[in-house]
C-alpha cells in the first residue's frame, strides 16, 4: 500500500509540474495577462501538489501523529486550488477560513519548534 501511495505521489507532482510549466508557457504567449485559464490552472497546480504531498504523508513510515500534521498542509493547499473552482459561497467562504487556519497553525508550530530549540539557526 505505501508504494502505491508513493508511486500516486509522484504521478501527482508531475502532473502538477506540467501544469505549471503549462500556466507559465501560456503566461508568456498572453503577455502575462490575467486569463481564466491562468486561474484554472494555476488552481489545478495548487490542488494536485496537495494531493501529491498527501500521498507521500500516507506513504511514509512516519509515525501517525506526524503524519496527519504534514497531511494537514497537503490539504490546505489542495483546498486552496480546489476553491478556485467554485462560485463564491458559504462554502468557499469556509474554505477560504480553513486555508488560512491550516497555513496560519502549520506555520507557527514551525516557528514555535523552532523557538524552542536549544540552537539559534531558524530551521
């Protein structure tokens, strides 16, 4: 199951590089302007990473409670892309909040890690 899982992840992130080598190539061929297919695509990228660096979580062997802390950022930005597309609701409102909760709280357990530790270097 965990090569499965790795074998998913890897898939995933090529495709999410495609994608973005994809916007990039369209970006400059449309003078870097602003265009639903950028939106959508870079959207997809968002959400594909995501999912990507979910299956990596649940191909590891780290242990569960680690796992479901990284798995939490993999979420957090396969949300963050799936939004994009969506029309605006309630629901895209509660996913706008969880987005920036999980990118908010990931960011300060980093930081709070890193207060803690004996060593100055910032990790």
């Amino acid at each position: 199951m965990r090569k499965m899982f790795r074998i998913l992840s890897a898939v995933l992130l090529v495709s999410a590089l495609a994608g973005m080598a994809t916007l990039l190539i369209f970006d400059v061929f449309n003078r870097l302007l602003l265009t639903p297919f950028h939106q959508r695509m870079g959207a997809l990228s968002f959400a594909l990473i995501g999912a990507s660096y979910i299956c990596l979580q649940l191909g590891s062997s780290q242990p569960w409670k680690e796992k479901l802390k990284r798995m939490l950022l993999g979420v957090g930005f396969s949300l963050w892309g799936s939004e994009q597309f969506l029309s605006p609701s309630r629901l895209v409102t509660v996913m706008d909040c969880l987005v920036v909760i999980i990118f908010v709280s990931d960011l300060s357990l980093v930081i709070v890690d890193s207060l803690h530790c004996k060593n100055d270097d910032a990790r």
